[in-house]
C-alpha cells in the first residue's frame, strides 16, 4: 500500500496562503503554520468539513526552535506519511521608508523571515522531500513566494529588497543542488497587487477588472510547478495581471 503523503505551507492567512492550502488539500492531507492561530484557523476548519484533512500549527517560520516543535508535532500527527510538497510562503510585511530613517532591526526583520525563515524550513524539509523522492506522485516539490522585490529593488523598499534578493538567491542555489536529485525546487515572482480579503479598498491598476492577482490563480500556479515532470523543471515562474507595466 503506497504511503499517505502530505503538503506543508508555512505562511498561511486569507489571502494567497488560504488559497494554496485550499488548492492542495485537493490531493493531499495539508499542514498550515502561521505565526497567529487566528490566521490558520478558518481555512483548517473550511478544508476538514468538506471532507480534507488540514492541521494548523503555531510556528514563527524564524525561530528554529518553534519550526522543530512544529515538525515533531507533524511528525505525531501524520505517522508514517511522506512530504510530497513544501510552500514557503513567509512574509513580514514591506516596510516602506526612507533609507535615511531605517534602523537595522528593520533589515534584520526582513532578512529574518525572507532569507533565515527559508533556510530554516529549507534544511526541514529538503530531507523529507529527497526522501519521497521514489514513491511521490509528482516530483516531490518546494516552492517559495517571491516578489517583485526579488528582482528589482524600488526606492523606500531597500529591507524588503534585500530580504527578497536573499531569498531569491538562496532558491537558485537549492534548486541547482536538489534538481539533480529529484526535488523541484522553484520560485514564484508575484509582480503585482494580490486580490486579499484584507486588500479590498486598495486601488491597483486604476480598479480594472482582474487588475489584481487572484490568489486562487495563483494557488493553480503553485500546483503547475509541482506537477511539471522533472524532463522540464520551472526554476522561476513571475506571475503579474494582464494589465501590470513590466
């Protein structure tokens, strides 16, 4: 009998993160972590009432000491069940200032859950994933949330730019590594305004119709990725509406 598997998303709320929790829990059993209960909490209880099976963890994705409590709780959990997919989706939020009146904690915020948030989950994960490497209905998959920022650095965001650039960085580096071995690893570049819950009132692309990313598009983006044979990997994938500027 082939083993259960399950997918792991780290950075869940309303918008992107509870579609990608949606979108997964189609085909597998799905464990969300977030900083916040109240993040995870009502995608978890959506998903086990139309019959899935989710389990939300309280985890800050930059404590290593949290992220092994998590995976020794998913551990108890779900036994014997193999990684299939990983998604960090950790963000700290755009600290949008003037360099001049940034202090370090600024940059240390956002290189913390961008670039050490994903190192954590990446050394968790990379050897659950290599192992699933045989049996896995799709080649056993991590994904990470990029951003504009991740390829080009605007004026007032330079702690959200450095923490992306890292990530992006450290992405290229693990898929060139893991490839070869059988894990996808790839990053998605959100170059746009993302159609939140909590983002109604905010104006991108003059309010034209689909101006925004939907993030339920986005979670079908995700599941591409995961299911691309290894023949043709995606190494980064940049996602904008149909009306953003280049």
């Amino acid at each position: 009998m082939a083993p259960p598997f399950f997918a792991i998303i780290s950075g869940v709320g309303s918008g992107t993160g509870a579609s990608l929790a949606r979108r997964f829990a189609q085909s597998y059993a799905v464990v969300l972590l977030s900083r916040k209960p109240s993040s995870y909490e009502p995608v978890v209880a959506e998903i086990n009432a139309a019959g899935g099976t989710a389990i939300g963890i309280t985890a800050d994705a930059s404590d290593p000491v949290a992220v092994d409590a998590a995976f020794a709780e998913i551990k108890t959990q779900l036994p014997g069940a193999k990684l299939a997919a990983a998604v960090y989706n950790g963000h700290a939020g755009m600290s949008r200032k003037p360099f001049l009146e940034l202090k370090l904690e600024d940059l240390q915020t956002s290189l913390g859950t961008a670039a050490n948030g994903l190192f954590i989950f990446a050394q968790k994960t990379l050897p659950l994933l290599l192992s699933s490497v045989p049996s896995s209905p799709h080649p056993p998959t991590l994904l990470v949330t990029g951003a504009t920022a991740s390829v080009r650095g605007s004026a007032l965001f330079s702690t959200f730019a450095a923490g992306k650039f890292a990530q992006r960085a450290l992405t290229q580096s693990l898929a060139r590594e893991f490839g070869p071995k059988g894990v996808h690893v790839a990053l998605a570049v959100i170059d746009g305004g993302i159609d939140t819950p909590w983002g109604k009132d905010r104006v991108v692309n003059n309010g034209v119709e689909d101006g925004k990313i939907s993030p339920d598009a986005i979670a079908e983006s995700y599941w591409h990725l995961h299911t691309q044979h290894r023949s043709c990997f995606t190494q980064e994938l940049d996602i904008r509406p149909y009306v953003e500027k280049f």
